[in-house]
C-alpha cells in the first residue's frame, strides 16, 4: 500500500514524474513528452522547434538553427506551414481525408515530432525520418494517415520523426539569385537537428534514413543529388517520384507576385525586403490570385545548383551524389488519384487518367535505371495493392498515396477492418523498411526471412507488394510489370 501510495504521488506529480522520465535535453532546449494511453508503448513528443521561425528578415531565406528555448512541453501539435490546398476538391478530400493534414496554419512552422518506442528492442534504434508530400503547396507533419504510434506500438523496433517544411512561396520563392529552396534548406536542417539529438531520444545517430513520398520523394532524391559529400542519413527511400531534371532555372514569378503586393518598381534587395513585410496570409490570398491554374501550384522549387540542379544524370556521371542506397517504387494506379473527383460520384471519371501519374511512375522507375547503370544500390517495388478501407471507390485501385498507410500500419483506422492480404502486406512493408533503416548496407529483409534483390542492369527485379493474385504479400517480379503500369516512360 506504502509503495502504491509513493508510486502513484510520483506518477501524478507533473513536476517530478512525468518530467524526469520524459524530459529530453536538446539543442534547442528541454522537452517533456508524454504518453498517449492509445499506444501506451510509445513516447511522444509533439512540436519541436529545429529552426527559429522563418518570418520578418527570415522570411524566404535559409532556415536558422534554433536557438535553447529552455524548459518546454512537447505534447501537442503546433501549426503546419501556411499553404494553398486549392479549392480542396479532389480525391484526398472528399474521399480519403486522412491523407490531409487540417491543423491551423502558421508561418512560424519549422517544429517536428519524434515517436520512440517505450521497450525498445535494442538501446539504440534506428531512425525513419518522414518528408511529406503535397506538391510543395500543402503538407505537414500530422496527417492521420501518417502518424506512426500503432507501427511503433507493435514493434518497438525504430523511431519515426515526422516534421512540417516551408511551402509554396514562402518555401520556393524562386528568387532570382542564391539558394532559392528555402524549403528544401529546411530538410537538411531537420536532419542535421536529428544527427546533434535524437539520441536522446533512444535514436542512432548513425542509422537514419530519409524516406519521402510524392514531392517528399522529389525532395529526398535532390537531398542526395546535394548532399554527395556528407548526407548523414545511411539511406534514403524515394516514392512515387523521381528527381525530376525540369526544374527551370529561370524564373519572373516572384517578381510577378512582388508586382501585385505593392512592392512594384524596387531593387531587387528592396524588393525581396519589401515581400518580407507583406502580411503573410495576404501574401497567400496574392499567390492564389495570379495563378491561372488552380489545380498546380505556383511556386515549385528552381535549379539553384545548391540544393537542387538542373540535371541530376550529369550529377550521377560525375559521382556527385551521397553514396547511400535507395528504395524506390511506385503504386499501379498512380494518375486515378488526380482525376476529377465529387464525393457523390458513384462510376468512375469518363476522362482519360491524368498525365501526371505516369510522369510520376516513370520517375521513379527512371531513378532505379540510372542509378543502377551507375553502380549505385538500390530496390524497387511495385505497390499493387487494392484495399477498399484506403480506396473507397472500385477505379481508384492503387492510386497515388495508397501505400503510404500500409507502411505508417495506419490503413485499418478508418473505413473499416483491413482485409488479411492488407494486414500482411502492411506487415511486409513495415518489416523491410526497418530493415533498411537498421542496416542499409545489407539488402533489406522482411518478417519471413526474405530478401529484396538489388535492383541491377543486369536482373532488373523488384518486389510487388499486396497483389492479391501473386502468391504471397510480397512477390519478386520483372521491372517490365512496373513498366506496364507506369505507361509510356
Ligand atoms: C491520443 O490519440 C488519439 C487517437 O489517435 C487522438 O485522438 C488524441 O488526440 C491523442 N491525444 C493526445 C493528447 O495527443
Ligand atoms: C528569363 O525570363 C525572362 C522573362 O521571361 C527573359 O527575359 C530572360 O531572357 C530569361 N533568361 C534566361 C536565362 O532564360
Ligand atoms: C511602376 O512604374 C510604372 C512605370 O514607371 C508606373 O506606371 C507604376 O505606377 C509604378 N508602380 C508603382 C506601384 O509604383
Ligand atoms: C547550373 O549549372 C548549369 C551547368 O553547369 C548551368 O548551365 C546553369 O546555368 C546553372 N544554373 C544556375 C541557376 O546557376
Ligand atoms: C544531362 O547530363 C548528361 C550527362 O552529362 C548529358 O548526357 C545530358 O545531355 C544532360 N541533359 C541535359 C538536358 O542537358
Ligand atoms: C498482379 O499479378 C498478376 C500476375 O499474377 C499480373 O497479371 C497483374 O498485372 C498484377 N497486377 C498488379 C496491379 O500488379
Ligand atoms: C479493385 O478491386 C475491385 C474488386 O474488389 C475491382 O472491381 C476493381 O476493378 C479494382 N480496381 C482497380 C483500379 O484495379
Ligand atoms: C482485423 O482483421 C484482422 C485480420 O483479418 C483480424 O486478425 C483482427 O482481429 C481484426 N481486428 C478487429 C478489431 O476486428
Ligand atoms: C550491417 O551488416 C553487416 C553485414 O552483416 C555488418 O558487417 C555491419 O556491421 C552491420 N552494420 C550495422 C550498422 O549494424
């Protein structure tokens, strides 16, 4: 009774229990987690600063480290980044929500959150760290779809860190001269956070990997395109995107935008001064005011030879890229995601399917090819999964974005139970991902022992995950069965 009694005062008192366990020191300050009784295996923490906010002088400019905030509490969300969803129509929120993040939005943004495992299976686990897509116009890091505690819960095996990054014009301002991708800047920044504390955190430093999906898997390959000499991550996994060699280095937009923000007729140095000073949420109304397409963002990352270049193969020649291996892949039905899409729709759109999935899917493929004529390690799959819970609607299939929940174990959350195939299908995923992260220079294995080949010249094989006709979850197969879905490369 004594001992329940000393135990329980010591549990409720948040200034000595919860703190002592919870309270992480970094560099940017201490940070108190906690724990969620949803998976009550799996330490929190929740918005993080790694870099000061990026407004006023900082606005458009390479990230800042953070500097020690002091003593903190790391238990909830704070904003994503400030950004343009459009008219939010479309397959990913009238369908399939989960895949959106709807947290308030700021400018002041650049916070990650860390999820670590209670028991963890060794005293160092490695790190997967998760760059979100969303065109460079939208994202985050709390999508529901992409939140890691039941993957975590079940395994205990690794660590997931999630984290918002600049976007849209205030990301990829295209400005005329310097680094222009503040919001790629501001990955490397994370990453170079992750590398001075996730140990305290239980994280191995030294076993991270970048793993992105759609413009995130833009931004992981360019990651490595820059970062040849010193990547610090030991991996990297690229879906449902290749690096993409036509990012035009020439750009008015900026100074278009600076036209109709009243920051007309300046210098260059006063005018990016003057756009520095625009109310940020009028400087977003603007944005969405001059661009004559609606559905494609305005502001996309441009060729600065810094953090992104204008042709990454010349790279590859020259081995001027970070010599880690790669997974990539891509899903069957990439370009249905992008279709028109009404929440009453009950046939499927009489359009043709949308260019981009295909650009999308070759590039992916593309990204394998080159790479192994190279010398460069890497695996690829083929996401071949048709799961009702995830893809409410018969035509869309395996569209873009549908594998994700499948390696978050976050698909049987919404819309229903996931079918036997889905849960190890999931399972497969989950498992080779750790794999890699926990050794990247050994091929990765699954749960069952099996191994995924190298994808080379030679034997251009890839694994197919969740074809309900293939015998087993995850199936060795040609790269032409890839091809066949990705249309004409
Ligand atoms: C705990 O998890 C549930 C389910 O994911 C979520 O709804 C809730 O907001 C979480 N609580 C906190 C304090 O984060
Ligand atoms: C950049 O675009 C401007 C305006 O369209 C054009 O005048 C200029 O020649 C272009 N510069 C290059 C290097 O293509
Ligand atoms: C910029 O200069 C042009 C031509 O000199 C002039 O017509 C326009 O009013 C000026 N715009 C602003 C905002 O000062
Ligand atoms: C990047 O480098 C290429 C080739 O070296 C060059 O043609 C191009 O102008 C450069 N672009 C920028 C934005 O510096
Ligand atoms: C990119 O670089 C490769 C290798 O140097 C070269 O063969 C190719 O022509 C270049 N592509 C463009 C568009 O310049
Ligand atoms: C599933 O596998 C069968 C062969 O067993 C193949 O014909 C079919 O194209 C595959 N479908 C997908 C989406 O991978
Ligand atoms: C998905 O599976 C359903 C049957 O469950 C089938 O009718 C549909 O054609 C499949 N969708 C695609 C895009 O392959
Ligand atoms: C969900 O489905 C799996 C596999 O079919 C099954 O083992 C599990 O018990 C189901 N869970 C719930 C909550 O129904
Ligand atoms: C990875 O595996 C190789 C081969 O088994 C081993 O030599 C190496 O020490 C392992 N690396 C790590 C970081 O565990």
């Amino acid at each position: 009774m004594k001992l329940f009694t000393y135990v329980a005062s010591v549990l409720l008192s948040p200034a000595v229990g919860a703190q002592s366990e919870f309270a992480v020191r970094t560099s940017s300050g201490t940070y108190t987690g906690f724990i969620n009784s949803t998976t009550p295996h799996v330490n929190q923490w929740l918005g993080i600063p790694y870099g000061q906010p990026p407004i006023g002088s900082l606005r458009f400019r390479p990230p800042l480290k953070a500097p020690d905030y002091g003593a903190t509490e790391a238990k909830s969300y704070k904003p994503i980044c400030i950004q343009d969803s459009g008219d939010k129509t479309g397959v990913f929120w009238e369908a399939v929500p989960e895949f959106q993040n709807t947290d308030p939005q700021s400018e002041d943004c650049l916070y990650l959150n860390i999820w670590a495992p209670r028991k963890p299976v060794e005293e160092k686990v490695p790190v997967i760290i998760w760059v979100c897509g969303g065109a460079f116009r939208e994202g985050g890091g709390h999508a529901p779809y992409q939140v890691p505690d039941h993957w975590i819960q079940r395994t205990q095996t690794h660590i997931v860190v999630t984290f918002n990054y600049r976007l849209n014009v205030f990301g990829f301002p295209g400005l005329p001269v310097g680094n222009r991708n503040a919001g790629l800047m501001d990955i490397r920044l994370v990453v170079e956070w992750l590398r001075d504390n996730i140990q305290g955190f239980g994280g191995d430093p030294e076993r991270m990997v970048l793993y992105g999906q759609s413009a995130g898997s833009g931004a992981v390959l360019a990651y490595g395109y820059a970062n040849a000499e010193d990547p610090i991550v030991s991996g990297l996994i690229a879906s449902s995107s290749g690096a993409g060699d036509a990012y035009s280095a020439n750009s008015t937009l900026f100074h278009d935008l600076a036209q109709s923000a009243n920051c007309a007729n300046l210098t260059q140095t006063k005018e990016l001064e003057c756009m520095q000073n625009v109310d940020a949420r009028e400087l977003q109304r603007l944005v969405l005011k001059i661009n004559p397409d609606p559905t494609r963002a305005l502001f996309t990352p441009l060729a600065d030879n810094f953090t992104l270049f204008e042709n990454m193969t010349d790279r590859l020649v020259r081995g001027l890229v970070a010599k880690v291996p790669l997974i990539t892949g891509l899903t069957y039905n990439e370009g249905m995601a992008f279709s028109t899409f009404h929440a009453d729709d009950t046939s499927p759109p009489s359009e043709p399917v949308p260019e981009i999935g295909s650009m999308l899917a070759c590039g992916a493929i593309r990204e394998a090819k080159i790479r192994a004529q190279y010398g460069l390690r890497s695996y690829s799959y083929l996401y071949s999964g048709n799961f009702t819970n995830i893809t409410p609607r018969y035509w869309l299939g395996g569209m873009h974005s549908s594998d994700i929940p499948l390696v978050f174990g976050t698909h049987n959350l919404f819309r229903g139970n996931s079918t036997n195939l889905e849960w190890q299908t999931s399972f497969a995923m989950e498992a080779f991902w750790v794999s890699f992260a926990s050794n990247s220079s050994v091929d990765p294995r699954n749960h069952l022992g099996q191994t995924w080949p190298r994808y080379t010249v030679d034997n251009p094989e890839i694994i197919v995950f969740g074809n309900a006709t293939m015998p087993s979850a995850s199936t060795v197969a040609d790269v032409s069965l890839a091809e066949q879905y990705a249309g004409p490369c």
